[in-house]
C-alpha cells in the first residue's frame, strides 16, 4: 500500500493529467448507452471507437493516403519559403536601421491582421490547385519568422559585437560569427509560431476551393454529415501539431537553457 | 543643423510614411503607365479609395462590420467568462493544474479551426456557430494568461492576506487580481487575433453576411477595388486593436508580461 501511495505521489502529475484525457475519451464513449439521443443531435453523434474505425477504413481503402500527401507538400513547402524569405529579411530589418524603419508599417499590419483574409484574393490569382494554399500558407509563416529573426537580432550583445568589429570584422563575419548564433533561439521559437499558423493555412486554405487535401476531405464530410471522418482529420490536425511543436520546444529549451526567464517568452 | 536634428529624432515615423505613401504611389503609377492590368485579377489605389468611399458612405459596410462584431462580442465574452476562472483555478490548486494542463495544451496546440464546419452545421450558419468558433479559439489564451498570471502571484502577499486574517476570498480579490491583470492584457490581445480567424473562417465557409462574407463575395464577383478596400478596412480594425492593447500591455506591464501564442 505504502508503495503504491509513493508511485502515485512521485509520477501524480502524468496520473492526474493522463487520467483526464483517458476519462474524458472514456466518458465520450459511454454516452450514447447511458442516455438515448434525440435524433436530432444522434445525427451528429459519434465515438471514439467509430473514428478509429473510420481512420481504418480510410486507410484500408487506401482513400486518405492521397489527401495527407497533398497537405504535407502544401505545408512543407509553404513553411520553407517562409524560411527562406523571412530569416533574410528578419536579418537585414534587425541591421540596417533604414530599412527597418521602411518596412515596420507593413510588417506591423500584415503581422496584426490574420493573413486568411488573402484567401479570396489568393484563389482569385492562384486558382484552386496546390499553388493557392502553399501562398497561404507562405504569408502566415513568414511573419512569426521575421519578426522573431528581427528580435533575435535586435537583442544581440552591443559588446559582443564592438569586439569582433574592433578587430576587424566586416558586416557578414559579424553576422556569421555573432548575431546569427545569437538569435537562433529566438528563430526556433519563431519556427514553433510558424508551424501553428501554417497548419491553419492548409487547413482553412482547404476547406474552400479545394478539391484534395485533408482539410478538403473535413469540409466534405461535414457536409454529408459523415461526423467520423471530420474528426478523422481533425485528430490528424491535433498529432500532427503536437508532435511538431512540442519538438521545437524541446529544441527551444535546450537552446535557451541558460537565458534567463524572462526572455523566453517574447 | 536644427533641421538635421528634428530628422534625426523622428527618423522612424518619417520613414515610415514615406515608405507607405511612396508603396501606393508606386503601385498606381506602375499600374497606369507601365503594365495594364486587367481589372478582372488586380487593381490600383484610385479605384480602391473611390470603392472605399462607396463602402464607408454606402451602409452596406457597416452592416456586415456590425454582424460580424456582433458574432465576436458573445464568443468573446463567453470566452472572458469562462476562460479567466478557469485559469485562475488551474493556477491556484497544484492537482487542477496537473489534471487540465495537458489536455487544454493539446487543444491550444491544435488548429481548432478544423472543427468549424463541424460547429457550423451543429449550431448553424448563423450567429450561433459564428459565435462557438469564436469561444473555441478565444478561450485557451485567456485559460493560458491567467494561468500564468496566478503562477507569477508574490507568494509573499498571500501570506501576508493569510496571516492578517483574510479568507480565500481576500486572496483572490485582493491579490491574485491585480496580479493577473498584466497577463489578461497580453491573454487579450492574442485573443482577438485568434477570435477574427473565427470570424473570417465561419463567415467564409457559411454566411449571408459579415465582414468577412462581403470579402470573399467580392471575389467572387470579380469586384477587385471593393475587396481591397474591405481587406483595408479590416487590416485597419486589426492594427488599431492589437497595437493599441500592446501600447496597453507596455504601460500596465512595462517588464513584458503575458504568455505569447502557443
């Protein structure tokens, strides 16, 4: 008894927090024997064990395979654009004193305001293949990426950077052998905003004007009231942004293990 | 000299204008004399400020700015009423922190967003289904703020409360309170970011109306100007709130408080 009361005590946190989880699965699963459904809300209705058996189906029916990959290539290579553009561009912002003064305005608005509102404007130019949600998923990136690049930078040691021009260095040996290691934690913490707001791009990116793609496969069987594979997908949604940002912030604790507090959270 | 000077001390806004103002310029002086563009796929400022002026003087903006507010001020009380206590709670009890924490994670860390056209045919195309998106995506910045807000309390001051006689309800009045406040603003201003997502996302799946049904109906409709000049509109709204609540944030927490997004 007494052992069992130490092994609750020392792990009561993973108990308590996965015990919810489990009771609430638990719980969701046993309400359509404990109460009868209205046939209104029955409609709606389904269990854990029905959407595992629809994530089955999917996958034996080799029906979801196609969707998924349309959804990775549409995230992978939106979020590496938005690398490509926004660590540059956060880079030469957080240098040049002119040019961050010249392109603040924009970056402020485009950041304030959630880019989904591109959307129409983007199908309109781009159509409803793959190109239109890549942009979308392009222009939500790329500003948690820049403007974390431009804190990063901003924040570097003056001294630090007196020294190495002291002895001679010129802007990229500055740049190479200072601020850029100086503001890798902040990109990588910047890369965990952007995962979020790129899964949102596919997903919204695909729920209009879409004909592939797992926000697409959401959408229509919402439609036809097939409640198990929405939540398919949206179970797809929730793993596939857990496991991808929970890396980063493992990455980003290891790279900010020394940084006070305070810094972590910008 | 003195002039040298005055440039120096306002640098930033300066450039900044002229950046903005030179932006237009340049696009509609590209658009007129150097490539012709086709009204059916872009645009140019002249017609967007002419549209502008029709929408803002015609009321048909401000119809749907008013449907579309109306869905955000019941998602996002409904948020504010139930997320705070919430936090609150998980931060004070160390076992309701241990039980919530990980699964309200999940749900913070997810694209909840997925559920919408779930939410929408359950509570309709109306300002129902508007309205539980909006409660679903603005509710875990305010559970996470306050959370936090609770957790940074000076155990000092609950002691003191403790010591001088003070029940539980002292605590939570007199200290977790004001401690928290710095923490709500933040929670706020990553709230209504998240809440005109909802907006934008309920009002394009399914809606007659709104801000963000004007939006894609006009492109739909191939009226370019008017739908820049919605998308401005709806920029402006964005700025002026999140710059404003972090002008706020700065002033009631110059030490940078508040939990960012995810």
């Amino acid at each position: 008894m007494n052992t069992l009361a130490s092994f609750y005590r020392e792990r009561e946190q993973t108990i308590l927090g996965g015990g919810f989880i489990l009771l609430l699965i638990l719980a969701w699963q046993s309400i359509p024997s404990l109460v009868s459904l209205p046939k209104g809300i029955s409609l709606f209705f389904t269990t854990p064990v029905e959407v595992v058996r629809a994530f089955h189906q999917l996958v034996v029916r080799n029906e979801i395979q196609s969707h998924v990959y349309v959804s990775a290539v549409e995230f992978v290579v939106g979020l590496a654009m938005a690398v490509l553009v926004g660590l540059p561009l956060g880079l030469v912002m957080g240098r040049s004193k002119i040019l961050d003064a010249m392109l603040d305005p924009f970056v402020t608005a485009f950041n304030a305001t959630p880019r989904l509102i591109f959307l129409p404007l983007l199908i309109l130019w781009l159509g409803i293949g793959i190109w239109s949600k890549i942009m979308i998923v392009f222009v939500g990136a790329v500003f948690p990426l820049l403007i974390n690049t431009y804190e990063g930078v901003k924040n570097v040691d003056r001294v630090l950077v007196n020294v190495v021009r002291s002895f001679g260095a010129n802007e990229w040996q500055t740049m190479k052998t200072v601020v850029l290691p100086n503001s890798v934690p902040y990109i990588v913490a910047g890369l965990r905003l952007a995962i979020g707001r790129a899964l949102l791009g596919v997903v919204v990116g695909e729920f209009f004007g879409a004909s592939k793609g797992l926000g697409f496969m959401i959408a229509t069987a919402a439609t036809n009231y097939k409640v198990d594979v929405v939540f398919v997908g949206v179970a797809i949604f929730m793993g596939l942004s857990l496991v991808l940002t929970m890396s980063v912030k493992k990455i980003e604790t290891k790279l900010t293990r020394w940084r006070p507090e305070a810094a972590k959270t910008f | 000299m003195a002039l040298r000077e005055k440039y120096d001390e306002y640098q930033r806004p300066i450039l900044g204008t002229i950046s903005v103002i030179g932006f237009f310029l340049l696009w509609e002086w590209v658009a007129t004399y150097v490539i012709t563009v086709n009204p059916f796929f872009f645009t140019q400022p002249s017609k967007i400020a002419v549209a502008a002026k029709g929408l803002l003087f015609g009321g048909e903006l401000w119809k749907d700015l008013a449907v579309s507010s109306k869905a955000f001020v019941w998602g996002f009380s409904l948020a504010v009423i139930i997320g705070i206590p919430i936090g609150v709670f998980m931060g004070w009890r160390r076992r309701a922190e241990y039980t919530l924490d990980p699964f309200f994670t999940a749900l913070y860390a997810s694209p909840l967003v997925a559920l919408a056209p779930l939410l929408i045919i359950i509570f309709g195309v109306g300002l129902t289904g508007k309205a539980a998106l909006i409660f679903l995506l603005a509710v875990f910045p305010f559970i996470f703020n306050a959370f936090a807000g609770v957790k940074s309390t000076d155990r000092l001051l609950v002691n003191v409360v403790r010591a001088f006689g003070g029940r539980e309800k002292d605590i939570y009045f007199k200290v977790i309170l004001p401690s928290i406040l710095p923490y709500m603003v933040a929670g706020t201003r990553i709230a209504i970011g998240r809440g005109i997502v909802g907006i934008i996302v309920g009002e394009f799946y399914a809606a007659s109306e709104g801000i963000g049904f004007a939006i894609s109906r006009f492109g739909d409709t191939y009226r370019l100007p008017e739908m820049f000049a919605a998308i401005l509109v709806l920029m402006t709204v964005a700025v002026v709130f999140t710059e404003g609540l972090r002008k706020l944030e700065n002033i009631v927490a110059p030490w940078k408080a508040g939990q960012e997004a995810r």
